[in-house]
C-alpha cells in the first residue's frame, strides 16, 4: 500500500493518530504499548493455566478467539451508538472500500490502493489472526514455555529488520541498545542459547512469530488510512473464521461447542484479555513507530515473571537478572519514544 500524497487527501501522515475518536488518541504510541505490554503479561499467565483446562491448542485459541472478535464488536457498537452511528455501522463496515480515506488520486491509483489494503487486511484476518496462533499453539503444545517465550519475544528484532526498509524508520542508538538488551534479557532467562532446540515445536513458535512480525508491519501500512479498532475487528473476526474452518476441517467442531463451564470461563477470561490486548496494541501501533512500540511490547515478560513469583511458580536466580536486563531495554525505548513524541509532537518521527 502506497502513502497517499495526492493534494488533498485526508489520510494522515505514518505515526500520526489517524483517527481521534479511538482510545488513547491523546497518547504517545509507546504509553498505549505500556498498557498492551501489561495486557500481555497478565494474559500469558492467565493462559498458562487456561490452556491446561482446554487440552487441543486449537479449539482453545479457536474459543477464546472468538470471544475477542464478540467483545471487540460489542465495544465498537456501543462506542458508535454512543456517537449517533450504530444502526447502520455494520453495513457500512461490510461495504466501504477499505484503506481509502478521502483521497482525490485517480481511478487507477485508486484500485491499486483497494487492491494493496484488501490484500493487506486479508493478511492481518486470515494470516495475523488466524493462522499464526494455529502455528503458535501447536508449538507450544510440543515444546516447554520458556523457548517458546524467547522466540515469541525475538518479535522486536524482525520488526526492526523488516520496518527499516518497509517502513522508512530509522534505527536510533537507543533503539539497537534497547534490543540488545532485552534479546541478552531473554536469553539470561531461558538459561542460556544452548537449552534451544530447533525441535518441531520451537520452529513452529519461530515460524508463528515470523508471521505476526509481518503482519506488524502490514498493520502499520494499514493503519494510515483504516481506524485501529476497525483493523481489530477485521484480526479477529476474520482470524476467528479462519480458525473455526480450521477446527471443522479437523473434524473437532463437536469438542468446542461441548465445552464444561470450567473450560467456558477460562475461555471467557483469556478471550476478553486478548481483547483488551488488540484493542490497545493497533492503537499503539498507530501511534508510535513499529520497533518502538515492538520494543515495549516485551516488557510483558515482567509483568508476567513478577506474577509467576508472587505465585511461587518463578525461581529469583538467575530471572533476576534476566528480568533486570528487559526492564532497562524498556526504559531505554520508553523514555526515549516518550521524549520524541513530546518535544516533537507535530513532526512525523520515521
């Protein structure tokens, strides 16, 4: 998808926030990161338990995805109601053209940029909210947390590779010395690069992680002209789709809709969780450049082994350290992103 720069077009700038009425609007993109990080560590802990009480990975995501894409479109009905706008919000969202806010450019730019946010949204849908979590929880199912944690968390470093040429954002010292230091952090806690394994499950976590780092990048594109909480729709409902496919075709549609109600409320907990956490991580992504916003995200790893000590279930040594190194590699970007988006608030920082 191509920047709209034809005169006269009303789709902002990337880094702006293109769409005021969204949550956050008045915040930097690493603030609203911060917030999407401590969604995410409380929900890795939380699923570290739900995932025991759903046992097949896929009709656990399958169901607690499909609780997100309800609780987003719920949100948004009651946020557009609220504006004078709900009737007729869903026919609207079913047949506006995607990725075209106002633009004055030709017919012909015109399709291709349809053509490129269809393709793109497609992606975020099918790939980002459905595919990827198949992947990531069958790997997980074959291997231990801890791997699969470290290589979620390589996230940052494809985000920084591919948003440098994709994106036109330029790497600060502060951005390389925050990802040196959370990638040393995560390796201190999983006890070293020699525990990995290139076992099916760790490259299937790798293989998951790959694709949602493109889709960072794709979101990003989007986000100049599509809202964050329509692009939130679109991950999880269009994900959640894919994903009950998926389920059919394995012929395990029977087992979700048989759940007990222990599995139901461990379903409801991490499904509304994983709301909150794509509901506040677009709004981020709109707000803030890709490898700084990426860089805050793994600040969730505190969150998450400061809730696993206070359960007894996180041994202090060596994660103290581990756990110190993340903590200063969010500072550093933090801070930083902080400082950029205050004190250059009107400039557009690639």
């Amino acid at each position: 998808m191509t920047d709209a720069d034809a005169a006269g077009s009303r789709t902002p700038h990337r880094g702006a926030a293109p769409y005021p009425d969204d949550a956050g609007a008045g915040l930097p993109g690493v603030v609203v990161a911060g917030v999407t990080a401590l969604v995410s560590g409380v929900s890795v802990f939380v699923n570290s338990y739900g995932v025991h009480a759903v046992r097949q990975p896929a009709l656990y995501t399958t169901a607690k995805n499909l609780v997100a894409a309800v609780g987003l479109g719920v949100v948004a009905l009651v946020a557009a109601s609220r504006r004078g706008r709900g009737v007729g919000l869903l026919r609207r969202f079913a047949t506006s053209a995607p990725g075209v806010v106002g633009s004055t450019a030709g017919p012909e730019a015109g399709r291709a940029r349809r053509l490129s946010s269809g393709l793109g949204l497609a992606y975020v849908g099918v790939v980002g909210g459905g595919l990827a979590f198949v992947l990531f929880f069958d790997g997980l199912a074959d291997t231990t947390a801890a791997p699969a944690a470290f290589w979620h968390d390589t996230l940052v470093i494809w985000v920084a590779a591919l948003a440098l040429p994709v994106l036109g954002e330029r790497a600060r010292w502060w951005n390389g010395a925050a990802i040196a230091l959370l990638v040393l952090g995560q390796v201190v806690l999983e006890g070293g690069v020699g525990r990995l394994a290139a076992d099916r499950g760790e490259l299937l976590v790798l293989g998951a992680t790959l694709l949602w780092s493109v889709e960072v990048v794709v979101a990003k594109r989007l986000l100049g002209t599509v809202s964050p909480a329509r692009l939130g729709l679109v991950r999880m409902g269009v994900g959640t789709l894919t994903l009950v496919v998926y389920v059919a075709a394995t012929g395990s549609l029977r087992a979700l809709v048989a759940m007990d109600a222990v599995q139901q409320g461990w379903v409801v907990l991490t499904g509304l969780l994983l709301a909150a956490y794509v509901a506040t991580w677009m709004s981020a992504l709109a707000r803030g450049r890709a490898v700084d916003v990426t860089s805050v995200l793994v600040g969730g790893a505190l969150v998450t082994w400061l809730l696993q000590a206070a359960a007894g279930t996180a041994p202090p040594a060596p994660d103290a350290l581990g756990v110190a190194l993340i903590a200063a590699g969010t500072a550093v970007v933090a801070v930083a992103g902080w400082r950029r988006s205050r004190f250059r608030p009107a400039v557009e920082d690639r």
